[in-house]
C-alpha cells in the first residue's frame, strides 16, 4: 500500500507541475514545464563536460570527508575520554562552528585561490566540528560496565580505547559522518555557486546566468538526486560496517 | 528520589575558589587560541590575517555605539545588520511554521506521509544551497530571495523532526489517553503535542543555524545590503579587516542565537531535561 | 447472572498476521459481582494483557461481548479506569503529579476548586500528600505507581482493572503497595479486575481466581478465595488455607503450561 502511495504522489506532484506551467500561472521563464526539465535531465547525463565537474564535486567531497575524518575521529576520541579537555575544547567548537563556513568564503579564496584545495579547506572546516561533536558524544556514550570489563582484564588505555571505547562509539560516529556527509555536500556546492572554479555548481551558475532555466532545474533534480545517492551510501556503509548500531538492528 | 549532591567539609570551604576555577577550566583553550592568533599575526605579518586586537577593534566599532539614542548600534549597523537579521527572523519562521504544521499533519496521517514521503526525501537531500540560481531566478535580486531560500532551506530539519515527535508517541501513552477518554482536541494538545515537542525543539535548533548559513550565503551570492555583502564588498576593496569583523560578527551572532533558542527551549522543555538527568529510584 | 457487574460472554481475539490468523482469546467467559476483587492469572504469554486491554474497551473484540451494567463497551465506559504495568510510561512526564490525576477529571466538566479538591484527596488515599506538585519521575517506582492509583480512583469508578501493576517493583515495595490497595478497595468498595502473574499475589487479594490456559487461551477454571479478612502479609500468609490455594491454583497454571508444552513436542 505504502509504496503505492508514495508513487502516486511523485506522479501528483509531476502532473501539478505540468498543469502549473500549462495554465501559464507563473512565466515560462520561471518555472518551465515538467517536458522541457526531464530533457534536459537527459542531455546533461549524457554531456560529458557535465560527468567531469560532477566527479570533480563528488572527488573533493569524498577526499574531504575520508582526510577530515581520519583526523577528527582519534582527536575526538581523545576529547571524549579525557574530562579534562571535554568541556574548553567543546567551548571552543561551539564557538567556531558558529561561524558558517561560508562566511569563511573570502577567506578561503584568498588563501587557496579558486581550485580543489579552497574546496577542500571549506568542507573541511565545515564538518570537522560535528565529526568531533558526534565522535565525543559517542564516547560519552559508552556504556561504563563495559569499561569495568576492560579494566577487569587488565586492559591499557590504548587497547581500552581501541577495544572498547571505539567500537562503543562508532554509531555516534556514524551518525556523524552521516551529517558531515550532508553537510559537506552543501559546502561543496555552496563554494562552486559562489566562485569556485570547477564543479557542479559552476555549472548551475553558468545556465543561470545565461538564462537557462531548464538547465538550472535540470541540474537540482540531479543534484538532489546526488544527495539521496550519498545518504544512502552512507548509511550502507553503516549497517555493513557497524552491525550493533541501533539503526542496524 | 529527589537527588543532590551534599558537599562535604572541606570542598564547602574552598567553595568560593569552586566558580572561578570552573570557568577557567572551561575557557583556557579559547583564551590560548585567542593569545596564539595575536602573537603570530602582528601587524603587517599577513596582509589578510589581521591581528586579533585589531579585528576585535573593528568589531567593537563598526558595529556598536555609545548612544542610547541609537540603541547603542552604529548607522552601518542600521543599513547591514538588520536587513540581514530581517530576512533571517522572516525565513526562519515561515520555516517553523510550515515545518511544524504540515509535520503535525502528516505525522498523524499516515496515508498523507506515504503520498509526499519521496518528495520529502529529495527536499531534504537536496542541498539548499543548490537552490539559490533557482530563486534567483525567480525572485530576482530582492530581500524576497533572501527569505525565499532560508525558508526553503530550513523547514526540512523542523518538517522531519516534528513528523518523527509525533510518530514516536508512546503506544502506552496513548493507552493511557484512551482510558481517560480525552476528547480529540484534549488529546492534541496535552499529550501529543507536549510528546512531541522535545523532537520538535531538536528540529527548530537545526533549522535555526542552517538559516544563519542561508542568510550568509544568500547574501554573499547576491545582495545590496546585509552582513554577507558587507564581508564580499571588504574583500573585494581589500578592507580584511571589515570583512574579519563581519565574519566575528556572524560568529557571535550564532552563539547569541543559540544562546537564546536553549535559554527558551530549557523553559519549555523543562521537564523533559530533568527526567533525562534524574534518576526514576527504585 | 442478573448482579452481575461485568459480564464476559465468549470474548474472543484473532489477530491477522502475515503467516495467517492467530488465535490469542478462544471464547473466555466470567462474570464479575459488584464489589468483587477478582485475580485473573495463567501461563506467561497467555493473553492477560490483552484481555484486560479488551474489558477496557482499547482493543476491539474478534468475537462475544464485553459488558458493564448491561452496556456492550465501546472505548473504555466512563465509569472505569485502567491502571497500567508500566507506570513511567503511562503517566504524562510533563505534568506534575497533581495534574496527571486532574486529567483524569478533564470532562467531567468540574469547578476547579472541586477539582482540585477531589485530586488532592486522591493523591492523600495513597499517601502522598505532599507530593502533589513534583513530578512522576522524580519519585521511586512505587510512589509513580501510586499516582497512578490515584488517578484511576479520582473519578470513583465503578470497575477497576489493573494490568500486572505491581510486576515493575521490588517485592517489600509490592507488599506495601498490595496492602494499600486491599485498604483503598475496601474504602471505596469499588469492584477491581486484577491481572497478575504472581500467584502469591492473586491468591492474597483477591475473592476469586479465574486461571486462563495458554494461549489461545480460555478459562481453565474459576477458584473462590475464603481467606478471612481483613488480609494481613504475615498472619494469611500462615493460614494452610492460602498454601492450600496457593498450591491449587499454582498447578493449574503450571498445569497449563506443561499441556502447551506437550502439544508443541508431539
């Protein structure tokens, strides 16, 4: 029943938008036609300058999230476990992440110029505050008797922190990268809209500027289509990789 | 039971050393990173890395004044900040409007969930960014625009949190309401609605700092007034000082922000923070 | 029979699942007398949550009646109320105890002095007076479950049915808690329909055991219960009479459960 449901509503939704632009309610220059965007959906998959900036979006936004989490995950471990650090260093994130990395922008271009590398910098700082966050919480979240457990068999603080208090932690962890995944996917495109100079949202501002609308709507049907394609990946990842999350079991 | 924690003799004692040291502990690392910035870009080091004092200056007096009669807020205040903390107010609460009431909604029907559920997964997977050459398009280069893509942006995070607060309603809980034979407006407001209003709240906090980027972003892209324009127009006439102090300026602003949303969500939410906390004896 | 309070008639409940129709209550009939403090027990997984969830009209029924005063329920009746096993759950975290029980007036449409004066009457039958404007879970296990009691005895209602209330705390806890019901009862001289899995239990309250089988389950037998009152922890718990009873009604639950043991093996 569900499934039929909600296929009924995508075709309701796509026959409103058609009877939208027949009836003439907004210009043709706003809002094209169902038609005209699902063409053009189908030039721009078969465009090969189109599949380049897109790996080119989909490269910074893998490279960004693999380093940043190699880095963030241990240094989040390591504020999780020590009280000490816990609370400046959650202070201190708190107060940087205010800061939206797209106001970080300027900044960036100026250091890093136009290319991967300003790209790179922008996403990075954008998600290391929820993979610390998320990696911190999880270690918190350990359960304490299975700390006992460790101690109990004479375990170190590292083999403790490796044995126990990652494997504890990974679901926070995921649940992390799940978001830094999102988050970092808005950055990239965010850095491409404002100036970068390759990627998929060079090409949106390209078909925007020249006055492309179908092109432009094309595009974020595909974008947001890149976006599901990435949640999903990401929590397969998860239930593959961290059977005992809760979200697997 | 009601717990506390009783202080023993000694730790009385030292009890007024006991709030300084917190806060100390709690700072020293900002402090440090404050102090580092300073000592590694004195001025002329770093033509776009101004020193800290001096940007913490600029701060200070581009946007605040000593004048009641100004409300203690400069002209350049007037013309950026407050278009810009407009927009912000105007987007972000047609997003909690929207979000809250068609979450409401379609928490409570089903068959209406099934029917948009793949819609909502595409808007909430889209980046909202992605949207600005589209309202742009649309709205041309107006506050609308603004306002426009930070309530498309942010009623996502407050549409599926209100969705999952409502269908997370505890079946024992609805038993209960059952047995006590609440009407069905009863049952809306003192039980579904208070259920869910943590989940709710989580999702207003969301939605609030992606606005705050929305607003950024927006402005940045396309704008004659606001705080991201500010930070584009001193990059662009090699002012980094200006635009150091515009970026202080969002910084601050979304620490107040969120100061704020938990000052009220802690109020309203008051129970559900201490029942977390609390213990339920034996 | 003609004094009869509740009147269950062949109640039956089927559920449909994907490996076909299962059978959880196969035609249980009983009456329940007015005043009455009746012990429903049996094999664990045998229904009893679901038949109370019946009586009280929350679940609809597959098959039979189900009726208080004559009248078929349909949601529960106004003149009766549910105490639930799981007290944190079924008490309301954003109200204070005060207002968990006030909610239970919510229609009757009372001046808010009366209301207020009859909810801290309630909360005063339990022993809680004091506590009146904390929350539920800053209080134990008991005193939660207390507030519950309280806000089924608010309304005065006719029937009382308790699903298993005592089964989420600790056993001196339980005693105590038992004895306040036994004394709230008599007071009140409400009838209570009471589901347990402790037989120790039943047998200590109650006037008559009805003792289900495994499920799907229907009524193995109906015990009448003569320990004199008023009941007392130590002195009925000496009585041969309870170890008597105790033992009947502990072998046909066992009993029960072995026949569904046997079944399942051949």
């Amino acid at each position: 029943m569900t499934p039929l449901l909600s296929a009924a509503g995508v075709t309701a939704a796509i026959l409103v938008w058609a009877a939208v632009t027949v009836a003439g309610v907004v210009p043709a220059q706003t809002l094209p036609g169902p038609a005209p965007v699902a063409a053009r959906i189908l030039t721009l998959l078969t465009d090969r300058e189109f599949y380049e900036q897109f790996l080119d979006t989909l490269t910074t936004w893998v490279l960004a999230l693999g380093i940043t989490g190699v880095v963030a995950v241990p240094v989040g471990l390591l504020i999780g476990y020590f009280a000490f650090l816990r609370r400046p260093t959650e202070l201190v994130i708190h107060g940087l992440r205010s800061v939206p990395s797209t106001a970080l922008l300027p900044v960036a271009i100026l250091f890093f110029g136009l290319g991967l590398q300003m790209k790179f910098a922008m996403v990075a700082y954008a998600i290391i505050w929820p993979l610390l966050l998320n990696t911190a919480y999880g270690v918190r979240s350990v359960d304490p008797t299975a700390m006992y457990v460790a101690r109990s068999l004479r375990w170190s603080t590292p083999r403790s922190l490796v044995g126990v208090v990652l494997p504890s932690a990974a679901p926070g962890i995921a649940s992390g990268f799940r978001i830094a995944g999102g988050i970092g996917l808005v950055v990239v495109l965010s850095a491409e809209l404002l100036g970068a100079s390759r990627g998929i949202g060079t090409v949106l501002v390209r078909y925007q500027q020249s006055d492309q609308p179908d092109f432009v709507y094309a595009g974020i049907v595909l974008v947001g289509a890149l976006g599901i394609l990435l949640q999903y990946t990401l929590g397969q990842l998860e239930l593959r990789l961290i059977p005992w999350s809760p979200a697997a079991r | 039971m009601v717990t506390g924690r009783p202080l023993g003799p000694r730790a009385a004692a030292r009890g007024w050393l006991e709030r300084p040291i917190r806060v100390l502990g709690a700072i020293w690392l900002a402090v440090v990173l404050l102090v580092a910035w300073e000592l590694k870009f004195r001025p002329g080091e770093s033509v776009f890395m101004p020193p800290m004092s001096a940007i913490l200056g600029a701060f200070v007096q581009q946007w605040f004044v000593l004048d009641p009669g100004q409300l203690f807020v400069t002209d350049h205040f007037q013309t950026n900040a407050v278009p810009s903390l407009l927009r912000l107010a105007q987007g972000w609460t047609i997003a909690a409007a929207i979000g809250i009431g068609a979450g409401l909604v379609l928490g409570i029907w089903r068959p209406a969930l099934a029917f948009l559920n793949p819609l909502i997964r595409f808007g909430m997977s889209t980046p909202s960014t992605a949207l600005l050459p589209i309202v742009i398009v649309v709205f041309g280069i107006t506050s609308s625009m603004n306002v426009a893509l930070i309530a498309m942006g942010s009623t996502w995070s407050v549409l599926i949190n209100t969705i999952d607060g409502v269908r997370s309603l505890d079946p024992t809980m609805i038993n209960a309401a059952r047995s006590l034979r609440l009407g069905r407006s009863a049952f809306f407001w003192r039980v579904l609605l208070p259920s869910a209003s943590p989940q709710i709240f989580a999702g207003l906090r969301i939605s609030l700092g992606i606005a705050l980027i929305l607003m950024v972003v927006s402005e940045l892209y396309a704008a004659t007034s606001g705080i991201g324009h500010v930070m584009v127009f001193a990059k662009t006439t090699f002012r980094f000082v200006d635009m150091w102090s515009a970026i202080v300026f969002v910084g601050v602003l979304g620490l107040l922000l969120n100061g704020l949303f938990g000052l009220v969500e802690a109020r309203v939410l008051r129970w559900k923070l201490e029942s977390s906390r609390g213990a339920g004896g034996s | 029979m003609t004094d009869a309070l509740l009147a269950v008639d062949r109640l039956s409940k089927s559920y449909a699942t994907r490996a076909g129709t299962i059978k959880a209550i196969d035609e249980i009939s009983f009456t329940v007398r007015p005043g009455e403090f009746l012990s429903i027990v049996g094999p664990s997984g045998c229904g009893k949550t679901t038949l109370l969830m019946l009586l009280a009209g929350l679940l609809p029924v597959s098959g039979g009646t189900v009726r208080v005063r004559g009248l078929e329920v349909r949601g529960t009746p106004p003149n009766m109320a549910i105490v639930f096993q799981d007290y944190s759950r079924s008490l309301f975290p954003w109200l204070t105890n005060e207002r968990n029980v006030a909610l239970a007036l919510h229609g009757a449409r009372l001046s808010k002095a009366e209301a207020r004066d009859r909810t801290y009457k309630a909360l005063a039958e339990v022993g809680l007076t004091g506590f009146e404007r904390i929350y539920p879970w800053q209080l134990s296990g008991g005193m939660q479950q207390r507030v519950a009691i309280a806000r089924a005895l608010v309304v005065s209602p006719e029937v009382l049915l308790m699903d298993e209330p005592f089964a989420s705390v600790d056993a001196q806890t339980r005693a105590t808690l038992e004895d306040l019901l036994l004394e709230v009862w008599r007071q009140s001289k409400t009838t209570i329909v009471f589901v347990t899995h402790d037989i120790d239990e039943a047998v200590y309250l109650s006037d008559r055991v009805v003792v289900l089988s495994k499920g799907p389950s229907h009524v193995v037998t109906e015990i009448q219960d003569e320990l004199p009152r008023p009941r007392d922890q130590i002195v009925t718990k000496e009585e041969p009479l309870f170890a008597k009873l105790r033992g009947e009604v502990f072998g046909l639950v066992m009993g029960a459960r072995r026949h569904a043991a046997e079944e399942r093996r051949s």
